[in-house]
C-alpha cells in the first residue's frame, strides 16, 4: 500500500545512503549532519524501503533537539512511519512520542507549537490524540495567531476521526465561542471552516447574526462563506432566496478572487434574469479589471457558458464582452470575437459593425507585429455579420477593399473572398465593389488574391464602361508586350520595359522588323540591339504590373486566371457593343496577351517551363476567341456564376444545420411537476425568488432539466472485462479527453463471501501510462465498487491495457485469487470528432506542419 505524506521530493535511488552511516550521523552533536542524515532518512522511507533500527536512534538523539528544522524534519518522519503493529494497535514507543508533542505543544516558541499542531492535522490514531487535546485546546487561546488558526484545524481533524465526537464531543461549541471572540483573519476563516464542516447549524447561525458585517470579513473567510451557501442551497432549494442576498450583498467586495466566486455561485444557484444580468456584468468587469490573461480566458469561458444557457441577457452585454479587445493577446481577441459574434441581433449590428471597423483601422499602424493576424480575424468576423445581416454590407465593404493589397496573404484572401459573396448577396452595391476593385487592383500582390478579384471582374463587369475599364486595368497591370525579347544569339531578355540605344557597330541592311515595343524599325536598329552584349532592359517604372511580375515568376495558374477573365470580358463585350470593329480590336488585344503568356511558358527564359492544365485552359480561351458558340458563350457567361450562387446556397445550409445541431432539443415528460407560479403564495418573497421561481418553471415546462442525451453514446462505450461466470464481474466505461484516459470501472462481488484487499492491477502498452494505482477495497457479498483509473496518453498510436483483479476472501486469507481481464484497446481515433475547418485556416495550421510539408517533397523529389 502506498503511504500519504505531505512531502514530495526527488530521490536518487543510484545512491542509497547506508543506514549505519545515518546512525552514525544521528548520534553525532554536529547539527548539520543530523538534518543531512535525517533528510535522506525520509527519503529512503519515501522510496518504500524501511529502516526500523533507526527509531529508537531517533528517539534517543534527535528528539531532545531544539533546532527548528530538526523538529521540523522530525515531524515529517513521524508522519511517514508505521505507528502501529500488524495487529493495528499502537506501537509501545509511541508513548515517548505522545509526551514529546506535548511538551511542544507547551513549548515557548509559537513556531513549535505551530508546527506540531499542523503535524497532529495528519494523525489518524486515536490513541496518540487522546491525552494531548487539553494541551490542543489550551493552544486556542495562544497570544500569537499562528499557533491559534493551527489549533482550530487540530481541533477540526480530531473532531472528523472515527471517535471525534467521543474524544471532544463540546469541539463545535468550544470553537464557536472561539469564532465570537477572535479577531485574525485566518483564525476566523479556520474557526468558520471547522463550523462548517462538523456543525452546519452553527455556521448557518454565526452567518446570520453577522450578516451586516460580511462585507468587512476577510478574503478568505468570504470563500468559506460562499462554500457553505453553495452547500445548504444545494440540499434545500427552498432558502435560495435569503442566500441570493448575500452572494449580491459580496458583489461590492474588494477581492477580485471573491467577487468572481459570488458570479459563479450566482449563476449556479439561480437563473432569474437579475441574477444572471449581475453575474454577467460583473464577468465583464474583470474582464477589463484584470492583466493576467489567464484570468481573462477563464472570465471568457464563463461568458461563453451565460451566452448559451442565457443568450437574451447576454446580448445586451455584446459592447461590454467587445471591449475585451484592446488587449493585445490574440487568444483572447479570437475567443471574444466568438462570443460576440453569436450575440449580435439587429438591434445591436450597427454598434458592433461600427467597434469591429475602429478595430481595424486600428491595426494600419505598424505597431504590433501580429497586427495582420488581428486583421485577418477583425475581416472574418465583419464577413460573419454581413452575411447574418446584408444591410450593414455598404458600411464595410470598402474599408475592407483598401486591404486587398495586405502584406498578410491570408488576411487579403479572407478580403476579396468577402467581396466576392458581398458582391453576388447585395446587388445594389455591384457597381461601387466593381468601380472600388478595379482602382485597387493594381495594389495587390498575391498571386491567389489576384486571381479571386479577376473572377469577380469578369463576373461582375456587366455595363460596357465596366467591361472597357476592366480590359484596360488588366492590360495596365500585365504592362508591354512581349514579355521577352530573343537576340541574335538566342538568349531571352527579359522585355517588360522600353529599349534603350546602346553603343554597337551598326549594319547597313535595311529591312522590315518588329522591335519589343510592337514598333515596326530597319533591320538596322534592330541588329545594333541584337550585337549588343546580353544585358537587362532598362526603362520606366509605370510599365511594370503586379500581374507582369507574377507571370514572370512562373506563375502560369494566374496567367490561366487572366486569360478566362479577358475570355469573359470579351464575350460580353460582344453583347453590349453595337461597333463590330471595338470588338474585334478587343478580341485581337486580348489573342496578343493570350498568345504572349503560352510562348513565355514555352520558351526557356524561365527554370519551369507551363504545366499541363494552365497550358490547355489558356489554348481553350485561344480557341473561344476565335470561334464562339451560343452553348459555350452561356457556359462562360452564365453557368459559372450559377454554380457560385448553388455554392453560397449550400454554405448557408450546412450553417443552418450547424446552428440547430448545436440547439440543446430538450423535452418535458408527461408526468413531471409544474408549479403555476401565479397560483402560490408571494408572501414574504423578493422580486429575487419570484424570478427564480418563473425561470424554474419555464425549465421544467421545456425540458431543460432532463440530461439524458449521453446516456446512448456511454452504453456503446462499456467494455466488458471479465466473464458472466467469474465470480468478480467487471466493466469498465472509457472516456478520452485530450491526453487524458479515464476508466471508470464497476466491480460487482457475486458471491456471499467478503472480498478483502481487491485490488484493480492495470499495465499499459504502447504510448499510454498510468498515473496512480488504484487502492485496495473491501468488498461486501453481492456489492459493487466504482474504482476510477486516470492513464495518460503521449500520442496518438494505438495502445493497449491489461490487467488483472486480485483478491482474498474472507475464509482463506492466505490464498489470493487471480482474474484476468480482457484487453482494452485504445484508438485515439475512436475518440476523435469530425468538425468543420474554413478553407484558410486549414492552410495556416497545414504550413504549421513542416515536417508534413518535407516529407511529400522528398517524395516528389524521389
């Protein structure tokens, strides 16, 4: 059996001191080495080894020390060792033991008489307690409060052993006269908390008669107080309302640490409307009072549990929860955005737009460093609201646009994928998103951005200035033509700016030729540029595109991109047009880029040359130019825009769902008890408890205090560990939770003998350890045990537990009976629940894996 101590220390077991060389030690006058010696003395005891030569050694030498920390030390080994025989009578040597605690418990120091009243705390022998409590009593009214707040608990823990009442039967009274008279803080709390314990009654009375001065106790006996009323209201609901009174009355005290107490206890013993609204307004007071930002998640989980047992209170809190947001803790900031999310309403959307705006205009400084993070999370939550509330779209729309060209790619992707279904939801504000888009466009760098706002040009470009505007933003963007020149001698230069002359010899041949500008020349001019060196051209800075730079860099899929869009753009040109020859110059600027994009993939100015599906989607485009069908036009023109809506359409479903999936689906039986509040009496109740009694009522009418929505998934995860035959039936119910096991395992004794010293023996294979060893029961004929195991899991491989339960019997004490139990296979993935994951945070936490990321490139490369 494993033994209860206060102390825990590391031990190194490599080195075991000798038990001769402590002796030695301990017979020594050399103080130092008596309390090296003691403390590895402890130490072995600790380890589970035993050094019975070493008491009497103790007894002789150390015990007549004065040294404090040898007392000290000293205690600590009495609470470790064996006090009584095999028999469970106490030990002959005690005796000098009980007349050494008296004389400390009479000592002069307060801190020996202190501590050995803290070490009497832990004494479960009668024996040993008994001639040493008119000393413990004497102790209570000491000068100095240390030894008097321990006396209180040595009186509590003698009155709670089995013979308490018998050894100091007059203990509630004599510490009830103890509570009127003492005036230290941690005196009263102990004295309160004895009360509390032994005589409920007593407490209640105490509490009562000094109702008007709780406000002025101490922190410490304020928690107590708190405790004892969560206690009485839970065994008799009936006084609620007296108590209520003085958890609000507690609402004004100085200690943050009680005053969040008085919330919690609040919400758990009531759920009238001022209750609730107390409660909440004052989590949202911490929540701004408090720095640690431990405590404010903890206040915000408590926020989140009002939000769904109590949303209607809560949303008038949405401004106050929202204020949570100036701390710079992204953790914080992400939680607070989930909670006020699901509180907005259209009564309060337009204060909540208006916060979460300041927010982000906020983060343009460059302050903080994760401030695109922070963005990222400000955009994704105005989306949520525009899409609850499409009015407020206008007011947003574009402050969010002038952040299409964030250095942030994922706050600018959540950006335009927020325009793209503000844009297709609110029609009215078409025409201001396209004219905003196509003045911005040139500020954004991302390649995936730029291709979400090039869908929505060719998309949303309807009127024949918008179709012209976005031909031309798309052109200015991509820059001159070619991309690349080729010399004489073969070599690609890279040609996105205007040539200038450079020293050559010049030939005198005179022939048609094109430069990179699209100009015709003489052969001439163009051989000077040809017999010149290899080198970069140079030219103006307007003629470089943020399209022109990312094609260039061999970004062939957004090159696809710009080719569908000019495909677009032009097909409806041909429908709002009347002049056949604007088209016809349109189509052909549109061939020439086209046609540009395909020879710079296939030429090998660039290290990678066009991939597949890029190449056949851009000749696709060539060919629609050229050749357009009623059919293909309405495919390109319609169809695309008719899957998005489809698209949109089934996103707000499965939110549908989501939301009534997570809906608490309560019902009332047909035989529970309502009681028509109208119809009781109101005599000598506050507005407090009618309250509660309304709520209480409306719960019991929906159902909402029937929980029997897990039982279903708890009988399909009881395992069965033994057999119907065996005499000791067991099962176990298995619940993972993080890197957390627990077995909650039944042990039912089907026969009509005592089972003693039934122990559950538990290994483990694979990944998993089990954290403590479940004791040793007693157990009665045809009774049954509840023993829990706590295992922990270090990954998410699959692991076994084994086992076995061992036992003796009653009539045969010497013989011990063995049943094995089945294996408990466990698959972390059993445990695993699906849950939905937006396509950019999957992205983030998908980078996060890198060695995932190096692994499938070592296999590409392989």
């Amino acid at each position: 059996m494993e033994k209860s101590c206060t102390l825990v220390v590391h031990f190194d077991k490599g080195t075991p001191a000798l038990a001769n060389e402590i002796k030695e030690a301990l017979e020594g006058n050399d103080v130092a080495a008596k309390i090296d010696a003691l403390k590895k003395a402890i130490m072995i005891l600790l380890n589970g080894e035993t050094i019975p030569q070493l008491f009497i050694t103790i007894i002789r030498y150390v015990l007549p020390s004065e040294d404090h920390t040898i007392q000290k030390l000293l205690l600590l080994y009495l609470e470790i060792i064996d006090k009584t025989d095999s028999r469970g009578k106490v030990l002959p040597e005690m005796i000098l033991i009980c007349q050494n605690l008296r004389n400390n418990l009479q000592h002069p120091n307060e801190y020996i008489r202190g501590v050995t009243l803290r070490f009497l705390c832990r004494l479960n022998e009668s024996e040993i307690i008994e001639p040493l409590i008119p000393s413990i009593l004497s102790n209570l009214e000491h000068r100095h409060p240390f030894v008097r707040r321990n006396a209180v608990l040595a009186v509590m823990s003698v009155y709670k052993l089995p013979q308490g009442e018998q050894l100091l039967d007059s203990g509630p009274e004599i510490v009830d006269k103890f509570l009127s008279t003492e005036q230290d803080p941690s005196s009263k709390r102990n004295a309160f908390l004895m009360l509390f314990s032994c005589s409920q009654d007593r407490a209640i009375s105490y509490l009562f008669a000094n109702i008007d001065r709780i406000i002025d106790w101490g922190e410490q006996l304020q928690m107590v107080v708190l405790e004892l009323i969560r206690k009485v209201c839970r065994n008799n609901k009936g006084e609620k309302g007296k108590y209520i009174k003085i958890i609000i009355s507690l609402l004004n005290a100085p200690s943050t640490a009680v005053i969040y107490e008085c919330a919690s206890t609040l919400v758990s013993l009531s759920s009238a409307p001022t209750a609730i609204r107390a409660a909440a307004s004052t989590y949202c007071q911490l929540l701004l009072s408090q720095s640690d930002n431990n405590v404010k998640l903890i206040v915000l989980d408590r926020l989140n549990e009002l939000k769904t047992s109590n949303r209607e209170i809560m949303v008038e809190m949405v401004m106050d929860v929202l204020r949570a947001l100036s701390t710079p803790n992204h953790d914080i900031r992400r939680k607070t955005l989930d909670i006020a999310l699901e509180l907005i309403t259209p009564r309060n959307i337009d204060e909540v737009v208006m916060m979460l705006k300041k927010e982000v205009v906020k983060t343009q400084s460059g302050e903080h460093e994760k401030n695109g993070e922070y963005r990222q999370m400000l955009v994704q939550a105005i989306h949520t609201c525009a899409i609850k509330f499409p009015e407020v779209a206008s007011t947003v729309v574009h402050l969010l646009m002038d952040f299409l060209g964030d250095t942030n790619v994922a706050s600018a992707m959540d950006v335009v994928v927020f325009v793209r279904e503000i844009i297709e939801t609110n029609p009215k504000l078409r025409i201001s998103i396209i004219t905003r888009l196509l003045d911005t466009f040139y500020q954004i760098r991302a390649a995936r951005v730029c291709s979400c706002a090039l869908w929505i040009i060719g998309e949303y470009c309807l009127s024949l200035s918008e179709v012209e505007s976005g031909i031309a933003t798309i052109k200015q963007c991509l820059g001159d033509l070619p991309f690349y020149t080729i010399t004489e001698e073969g070599d690609g230069q890279e040609a996105s700016k205007p040539i200038q002359q450079v020293n050559s010899t010049t030939v005198s041949s005179r022939r048609p030729a094109i430069l990179a500008d699209g100009t015709y020349a003489t052969q001439s001019a163009a051989l000077e540029t040809a017999m010149s060196p290899p080198t970069l051209v140079q030219g103006s800075l307007s003629s470089i595109g943020n399209l022109r730079s990312l094609i260039l860099s061999g970004d062939f899929f957004l090159g696809a991109v710009v080719a569908c869009t000019l495909t677009k753009l032009v097909l409806r040109l041909e429908e709002v047009q009347t002049s056949k020859a604007e088209v016809n110059k349109a189509t052909t600027q549109a061939l020439l880029i086209i046609v540009s994009m395909l020879q710079l993939g296939q030429s090998s100015i660039l290290p990678h040359p066009i991939d597949n599906d890029s190449f056949d989607r851009i000749v696709l485009c060539i060919r629609l130019l050229c050749n357009t069908g009623d059919e293909i036009r309405k495919i390109w023109l319609q169809s695309c825009r008719q899957s998005f809506v489809k698209m949109l359409a089934d996103k707000q479903c499965r939110e549908t769902e989501e939301i009534k999936a997570k809906a608490q689906i309560s019902n009332a039986q047909p035989d529970d008890l309502i009681d028509f509040y109208h119809l009781k009496s109101r005599k000598g109740m506050s507005q407090l408890e009618l309250e509660d009694e309304v709520q209480d009522d409306l719960k019991r009418a929906t159902g909402e205090f029937t929980k029997d929505a897990d039982d279903a998934n708890k009988l399909n995860r009881i395992l069965q560990l033994t057999g119907f035959s065996d005499p000791v039936y067991a099962e176990a119910y298995v619940t993972v939770h993080h890197y957390d096991i627990v077995l909650d395992v039944t042990v039912i004794n089907r026969t009509k003998e005592t089972l003693q010293n039934l122990c559950l023996e538990l290994a483990t294979m694979g990944d998993l350890k089990l954290v403590e060893r479940p004791q040793n029961y007693t157990l009665a004929p045809e009774s049954s045990k509840q023993i829990k195991a706590n295992i922990k899991v270090s990954s998410t491989e699959t692991g076994v537990i084994f086992g076995n339960i061992v036992y003796e019997t009653s009539s045969n004490v010497l013989e011990r009976t063995v049943i094995v139990l089945n294996d408990i296979h466990i698959d972390i993935m059993d445990y695993i629940s699906p849950a939905s994951c937006a396509d950019v945070a999957f992205r983030t936490m998908w980078a996060e894996f890198e060695w995932e990321n190096k692994y499938y490139k070592m296999r590409g490369t392989s």
